[in-house]
C-alpha cells in the first residue's frame, strides 16, 4: 500500500484517540478545503497505519507524545519545517525491522571494495539521469556526452565523474535563468530544489530504516555530524526526478520567490512520482524501498547490482 503524505501549515492541535491521529484546527483562518472537512468541534481523524508521510509546517503545531509513539510504531516519518517552510528536521523510529540487529552487523562488516562498486553504480545511474533530465529541457544537447561520462566511472568515482558531471549539468538545465548557479543559498529556483531534495531525503532515510539498516553509515558519505550519510548516498540517482518536476513548475508558474500553497502541493507530490526500473513503473517510495532492499542483498552476497532507476522522459 502507497502510504499517505500529511501536510499541515495551519495552527493545529494533533493527538492521539482510538488509535487514530486526531487535528483539532485553532484560529480564524482555515482554509475552505479543510472547513468542509471538519465536524462540529473542528477536527478531522486520520488512520496513521495508511501515512507514510507526517509535514508540519506551522509554529503553532502541537503535537502530543502519543502522536510520535504511534507514528513511531507505524513508521511514519515525521518531517519539520523551518520559518522559510523548508523541511529541516526529520524523526524516525530507532527499530522498524525485527531482523535489525542481523541487518546492522552486515552492514558494519560489508567490505569497503563493495561500498565502492555499488557507489559507483549509484554515480552511473545518476549522470544518465541527469543527461536525460537535461535532453528532455534542453533538446540542444546530446546524451552522449552523459553516456561517455557514466562509463568512466570508476569504483568509488575516484575521477570525480560525478563533479564533471554536475558542473556541465547545472549550468545548461536553467540557462534561461540569468545568472543561475546551484547553490542552497542561491536564487530561485533553488529553494524549489531544496525543498525538493528534503522530501527525497526524509523518502529514503524511512526506506533504509524500515529495511533495519542504519542511514548514519554511509556508502561514500563519511560526515561525522551527519546522521543521514546514507540517505544522502541512495537518494543520488533519484534527484534528477526532483529536477525534472522543478523545471515542470517553473515551467507552468515562472520563477517563484516563495513556496506557495500550489508549489508545495506540486512537491509534496515526489512519493508517488512514477520512476521506471528495467521491468516496472512504481511510485518513487515504493522505487525507494526497492533501491533499499537490493542494497542490503548486496551487503549479505545475495546480489551484486543495485536496484536503481531510469529516468525516460
């Protein structure tokens, strides 16, 4: 089942009643959509066990502890925003797979030769896809160049291709931008992607802890103040979906300054985002997990390629 994406950005009082989330709405100004919805003493109930997804994006949320045990027990990820309502801040259950202790102990002890070849698999894929997000927004250029790229790809991209390959990327995918360089602090449509990426983020990191692997050990990524590394390692190859959808919404609104509510609705979107793999179209969480899981069959020897996805456009 594809979970459900709860997004809220009004003040709300959220607990716990018979199992279901309950949101009590405070204030004058709640939306028509949300009115309709609500009984006579302003609620709307939830079942968590159909959530994936749980967005605050309000500082006048309330949450009880009740709403985080059970959305801890039905692994829901539970995502914050900041004052510019970018998600910042991401909770997970610590065990979402019984087998987690077996499952860790593979990953401590996989070989760092592995780590290096499926790293370099995840670069492969991900500079295809971009050449393909690219080709598809920019018909001037050629996927050659991307498929020249993607073979020289070594293990654990020691040439740096990856780097190569971005450079060229981003200064071709908005050149009617002036000016545009990719850059978390840069100019819109940055804060698209930003935005975009922390989705994406939050996606995988609730995959790697539902499969009962760690997402702090990381493939490549080695931060010692980062909680995410491989998180951030399994996400590479799916970020030029995130691009894909920022070029459709600066395509159909222009450059936006703000997030507003109809391109946080767009972006709130990347779960169910259809990706194809050699042999199936699935959503991009139900992609996500499959990515997971054919990591991990990699750490115990039962596989030797990633699960990973190919982008057509």
């Amino acid at each position: 089942m594809i979970g459900k994406t709860l997004y809220f950005s009004q003040a709300v009082y959220l607990s716990i009643r018979n199992e279901l989330l309950v949101a009590r709405f405070e204030g004058q100004d709640i939306p028509l959509e949300i009115q309709e919805r609500l009984n006579s003493k302003n609620e709307i109930t939830f079942a968590l066990s159909e959530v994936a997804y749980l967005v605050l994006d309000n500082p006048q949320i309330t949450l009880t502890q009740a709403v985080f045990e059970v959305c801890m027990k039905e692994n829901v990820a539970i995502v914050t925003c900041d004052s510019a309502h970018i998600p910042t801040g991401l909770c997970l259950a610590l065990h979402s797979n019984v087998l987690q202790t077996e499952r860790y102990r593979e990953q401590i002890h996989a070989p760092d030769m592995l780590k290096k070849q499926l790293w370099a698999q995840v670069i492969k894929q991900k500079i295809i896809n971009q050449g393909r997000v690219l080709c598809a927004w920019q018909p001037k250029y050629d996927i050659a160049y991307f498929q020249t790229l993607s073979k020289a790809v070594k293990n654990g991209d020691i040439s740096n291709c990856e780097a190569t390959a971005a450079n060229f990327y981003w200064a071709r995918l908005f050149s009617q931008i002036p000016g545009f360089i990719r850059r978390r602090e840069g100019m819109p449509p940055n804060n698209l992607l930003n935005y975009g990426y922390a989705i994406l983020r939050a996606i995988t990191a609730r995959a790697i802890v539902a499969t009962g692997l760690l997402p702090t050990l990381g493939l490549h990524h080695t931060n010692r103040y980062n909680p995410y590394c491989l998180a951030d390692d399994m996400m590479e190859a799916y970020r030029p979906y995130v691009d894909h959808l920022v070029c459709q919404i600066v395509n159909q609104f222009g450059i936006p300054e703000q997030l507003d509510k109809n391109i946080k609705a767009r972006l709130l979107q990347i779960p169910y985002i259809d990706v194809h793999f050699r042999d199936e179209v699935s959503p991009l969480m139900n992609g996500v997990q499959k990515t997971i899981h054919s990591l991990y069959r990699c750490f115990v020897g039962e596989d030797r390629k990633l699960y990973l996805p190919e982008i057509e456009l």
